[in-house]
C-alpha cells in the first residue's frame, strides 16, 4: 500500500502563459519535475487525489489547459497544434527544462506530440488511458463532435440541472462504478459546466480529435521513434477507449511497460488512486 503520511501541501497558483492567465496546482520540491496533463473536459482536480503522495518525492504541477479549469477560455480553435504549443511555453514560463509527462486521455495525446518533437525534455512519458493509440471511440464522445448537436448540449448543461446532469452522464462513462465516484469530482464537473466559455471550448478541443469515424490523430505508427521511459497506464474497465489501443502501443514503444489497473474505468488517477500511485511509484525510481 501507498503511504499516504507527512503528504505535501497543495498550492494553487497563476501564472501568464503566452498573454493568457493559467491556473496550476502544484506541490513538492525535490527533481524529477512530474507535469500531469487532464483529458477533455476535466481539469487540473483530477490529479488531486494522487498529487499529494507523489510530490513527497517528486515536484508536481498538474495545469489546467487553456478552456479548462480556472486557467483562460479565450474565444480560438483549440487545435492539438495549438495545446502541443502550450505545452512548451508553460515548461518554458516556469523554466522547466525537463520533465515526466503524465497524461490522461487527451493529455496523454500531448504528451506524446510534445515527445516526438522534443524527447530531449522529456525524462519519461505516463500515458493514462491515452488518445491517439487507434481510431476507435466510445460513439457518446464522437456524436458530441456532430454539427449543431453539440451546441445544443453546450446549451442545455449551461443550465443547473443540465449542469447536474452532465456531471452525471460523465461518470457514468468515465467510472468502472459510477455511485462511487468522489463529491469533489462531481461538484468539479458541475462547477465547469456552468464555467463561462468551459463547454465551448472543450467542444472544440474535443473536435480537434474526435470526429464520426472515430479518432482523428492516431501515432501508433510514430511510437517506435520514442526511446523514452514510458508508462502505460489503463483502466481495464475503460468504456472510452479500449484496452486493445494500450497493447497496440506497448508493441511499437522501444522502453515500454504496461499496468492494467482492474476494476477501473478511464481515469484511474481519481478512481484507483492507490493503484495508479503504487504503479507510478514502481515505475519512476528504475527508469530515470
């Protein structure tokens, strides 16, 4: 079991990003730097429940991209190239020169982009129930994607009870067991439906890699010129991506390895927290 004693101290901070406001949690002090990196439609929360434990050895900033969270929902396309992008100037604002990317979902889909591009600052990769390992997607995220019909869920979970309501339908695609999903995680998604300009740009963002055959960026091909440490991490519950996708990747990455965490569904961080920790933890001394 993970010990959970003498835990860091969580700090929210902001910071200016390329002239837009970014929000960040971040704790611990000692190298290697972890920067955890949430899916569409999340936040920086997601990485609350592991963040504690993994900074008593690690310094960890989980950030909010730009549209999620409390960082900026400036009014753009949010592209992949747009997010990679952000990546980099968020390492280079706080003068991080190298890192352990952890991403989930989306994140994860970043996180590889940013490798390819720059495997220099990358110490290792944490892919969690990553994109971008083969085109199929639960069809819930693609029909979002579909003209007009997600700007009228856009309307509608503007609302209180839309709000409430797609909280709910959220975890029950995201949780292996959705009646035991945390408050925090579901008064999180309530507050962000009812964020200005949140479900507007996770619509696009969400556009960006999801469209009606499935997902649009797909690096399997690519992984085999990453010769960094990496983590494959998956839920083996996930209903948004299957676990086919993980053992695909595994295949084609030079250092890989790969944790199935059971009875967990797409974010195990918040789900599995000892687990993903406990993995995490296994992983990192040995590798970097």
């Amino acid at each position: 079991m993970t010990d959970t004693s003498l835990e860091a101290v969580v700090e929210k901070q902001q910071i200016n990003v390329g002239g837009l406001n970014i929000n960040y949690l971040t704790a611990g002090s000692n190298d290697p730097v972890l920067v955890m990196l949430h899916g569409v439609g999340d936040s920086a929360v997601d990485w609350s429940w592991v963040l504690p434990t993994l900074a008593k050895q690690n310094r960890v900033l989980a950030v909010d991209f730009p549209g999620c969270g409390d960082s900026a929902k400036p009014e753009r396309e949010y592209s992949l190239e747009f997010l990679t992008q952000f990546l980099g100037d968020f390492l280079n604002t706080l003068e991080v020169q190298r890192a352990v990317l952890i991403g989930n979902s989306l994140g994860g889909l970043i996180a590889v982009r940013f490798a390819l591009s720059n495997p220099e600052r990358v110490a290792a990769l944490i892919l969690v129930d990553s994109m971008g390992f083969g085109q199929s997607v639960n069809p819930i995220l693609w029909s979002l994607t579909l003209p007009f019909y997600g700007e009228f869920a856009i309307t509608w979970s503007r609302t209180p009870l839309g709000a409430k309501q797609r909280a709910w339908s959220r975890a029950a695609l995201l949780f292996a067991r959705p009646s035991q999903v945390p408050a925090k995680w579901l008064s999180e998604q309530e507050r962000m439906g009812l964020t200005p300009g949140f479900l507007q740009a996770n619509l696009s963002i969400l556009r960006s890699q999801v469209y009606l055959l499935g997902q649009r960026q797909v690096l399997i091909e690519s992984l085999s010129q990453i010769h960094i440490p990496t983590l494959v991490v998956w839920g083996a519950n996930d209903l948004v991506l299957p676990y086919n996708q993980a053992q695909a990747a595994i295949k084609h990455l030079k250092q890989a390895h790969l944790t199935l965490i059971p009875d967990c569904g797409h974010i195990p961080q918040v789900e599995r927290p000892e687990l993903f920790t406990d993995a995490l933890n296994q992983f990192l001394p040995s590798h970097l």
